[in-house]
C-alpha cells in the first residue's frame, strides 16, 4: 500500500474476509472467495466493471494464482496461468524442470494414505518428505532411515489435516536430499529477462532435519563463478515454467556437482524481509518494483543500493506461550542493526518447525561489508532474552 501511494497508484486490497468499512470504501476494499478462482475471477470482473483496473497482484502463493487468472480474464498482460500453478505446486513444478533438463533433485509423489512403510523400504536415504502447497519451509522434513520416515510422515499427516481440506491435498513429496551451501534470489522478470534484484547468502547450513531459516546477507561472498552458474539456473528454472514477467523468490543450493534448484515461486520474498532491500538512492522499496512493473508505469532503479544488508529471521526459542522479551535496546545498540522487530505479541503461542511457520520477529542490520553484516545480526540475537511459558495440555 506504501509502494502504490509512493507510486501515485490508487489500489483496491482484495480479501478473503469482508471488511466493515467495504461499503464506505467501494472502490478500495473487494471480498473475493480465494477457495473458487473461478468465481474470485467474475467477482474481480464485476468489480472492473466498476472500477477499471491495470492489473491484479497477489502477495503470497495462492494469491499469485489467482491474481494471474484475473489478468487473465481482463486481457492484462501476465504469466500463464499455467505457470502461476507450476510454481505453486511442487510436485507440478519438479516434474516441468526435470523434464527441460534444470537440475533438481529426484523426486517422487505419493499418496498419504499409502503405508508409509512401503514408501520408506523403496525410498534412498538421506530424503526430504515434503507438503506440495505449504510455504516457509512448513511440513519439510529430512529422514536418514525408514524408521525417522515413518515418524516424519505421521507427523506431516497431521500438519497437512491441520490445515484443513484447502490444503491436505492427499499427496505429499519424497525427494533426495541435496547437500551443500543455499543461496535466496530475488529476481524480476522484464519480458522473459532475468533481472537480479539481490542473491542473498545463508551462512548457517540448513541441513535438517526442520528447515527453519535464519540469517540472510546480501552480496554474497560466493566464488563470482559459482554465482553466475546459480543465477543461470534460476533463469533456466523460470524459463521452463512457463514464468515471463513479475517477482520470482528462488531457493538453491551449490554442491560439487554444480548448482541445484530447490524451489520457485511466482512472488517476491515473504513477510517482513523484504525491507531489507533498497534500490536506487536507497529510496526505493522492493514493493515499489514489483507494483510499477504490475502497474504498466516507469520502472524505478533496480539496482541494489551500495553496501550489505541481512535479516535474521529470529528462531522460534521453543514451543509455548511468549510472555516476555528482554534485551531489545541492547540488540538495536549493536553497530550496524536498524532495527529489531519482535512481531509476536505477548501471550502468543510459539510452534518450533516443522509444525510452525512463524517467527517472533526480525532482525535487521546494514553495513559496508556482508560480514560485518552478519556479525551484527549474530551479536544482536545473542543480546535477546525470550521468557516461553510451556503449553499446559
């Protein structure tokens, strides 16, 4: 909303829920049923009746599917709906880029209510059992041997019947394990044109058996070959999904067979991370971009401002209700942060991964160079102090 208004955009915020001030606020509030893309798309279209539209946005995964099918249907310039889905779906997205040749890793689809002890006695070890629609690494878990299989599949069964029938689709994802350092692109794409918005590093290794992230710094220190390799496999990735214009958020590994694409998605990065990145003069927010290149308008800069950046993702510090944080003073004096953001809110239930995906705050620091960016995020953590009542049953 901060990005439209910078833009000089009028904006309509469309909501599964419907809004009390909808009827004060015709041309700036619309409830669409995100649970039927077919009549959120006559809804949308009524509503352009009304009120003529430039284009549909979404902000998350479904959304994006939905947003590309109501510019679609109005005859705005967008992706495929096809590969909107490609990129939602993981099990849609490995079998298109296994089949255009990008590296992923091999993988299979199984059904839940199939014995998991069949799955678990043909599966190769180390593995990850995954869900096919959730975000933030929810549900995502590494096994090393049938027995860890049998207990991470109940435990995703149940996440996946937690959600309820719009996600529990009856099917889950058995891939290898891929070892070896990650890196997070944030990219746009200008008319099938790979543009790199950051490429971020991860330093602490992800290597199981939660996939919980933490620490994100941008430039990466990465060998300047193994980056290009990393970035050509994005596009590649892109490319074989169908994806022309818009946000992509990409995850991938490097190991000594080269690089890996882990996943895709049609949308900028999620949550707060985003503030991380400045463009241009340093005035210009990576929402901006991604509303202006929507909008049809004059795209601002995409250069990255100069210096580093990070974000911590604060871990989840265990399960049980937050009843105080201390030390946040003391983490915003360290050089370099600009900000510490404790989002979780007193009296909150904390859900450690795989079951939970969210994090009780962010941590944000900039500096000349990434390691002293990282250093900063690392100091200001350890100056945090979390008070987490267990759950009584």
């Amino acid at each position: 909303m901060a990005a439209a208004r910078k833009l000089g955009l009028d904006l309509t915020v469309a909501s599964e829920q419907p809004s009390t001030l909808e009827v004060l606020q015709p041309e700036g509030l619309l409830t669409l049923d995100f649970l039927d893309v077919a009549r959120a798309v006559e809804q949308a279209r009524a509503f352009a009746g009304r009120h003529p539209i430039a284009a549909a946005l979404g902000v998350d995964d479904d959304t994006v599917v939905l947003a590309t099918a109501i510019n679609a249907a109005l005859g705005r310039p967008a992706n495929p709906v096809s590969a909107a889905i490609a990129a939602r779906d993981k099990a849609i997205q490995r079998e298109r880029l296994a089949r255009a040749g990008v590296p992923v890793p091999r993988s299979s689809l199984h059904q839940l209510d199939r014995s998991p002890e069949s799955v678990a006695a043909s599966t190769r070890y180390p593995c990850v059992i995954k869900p096919l629609r959730l975000s933030a690494s929810r549900g995502v878990i590494r096994v090393d041997d049938p027995a860890s299989f049998r207990v991470a599949h109940q435990r995703l069964r149940a996440i996946l019947e937690s959600c309820g029938a719009a996600t529990a689709t009856g099917q889950y994802l058995v891939e290898e394990f891929i070892p070896g350092y990650e890196v997070a692109l944030e990219g746009l794409l200008v008319e099938d044109r790979l543009h790199v918005l950051a490429l971020f590093d991860k330093p602490d290794p992800l290597d199981g058996p939660f996939f919980e992230e933490t620490i994100y710094v941008t430039p990466s220190r990465h060998a300047v070959a193994e980056q290009a390799a990393l970035i050509q496999c994005a596009a590649a990735a892109a490319r074989a999904l169908g994806l022309r214009d818009g946000p992509i958020h990409a995850e991938l590994r490097w190991n000594e067979h080269g690089p890996w694409l882990i996943e895709l998605a049609a949308r900028p990065i999620g949550g707060r991370c985003s503030s991380v990145l400045r463009f241009g003069d340093g005035s210009v927010s990576l929402e901006q971009i991604v509303v202006a290149q929507a909008a049809g308008v004059t795209l601002p800069s995409l250069e990255r401002a100069p210096g580093a950046a990070g974000v911590m993702m604060i871990p989840v510090p265990g399960a049980g209700r937050l009843r105080e944080v201390r030390g946040i003073a003391g983490a915003r004096a360290v050089a370099g942060i600009e900000d510490v953001v404790i989002t979780a809110h007193r009296g909150q239930e904390l859900v450690p991964w795989p079951e939970g995906s969210r994090y009780p705050g962010f941590i944000f620091a900039r500096a000349p160079l990434a390691g002293e960016v990282e250093r900063a995020l690392r100091e200001a953590h350890r100056r945090l102090r979390f008070r987490v009542e267990p759950a009584t049953a």
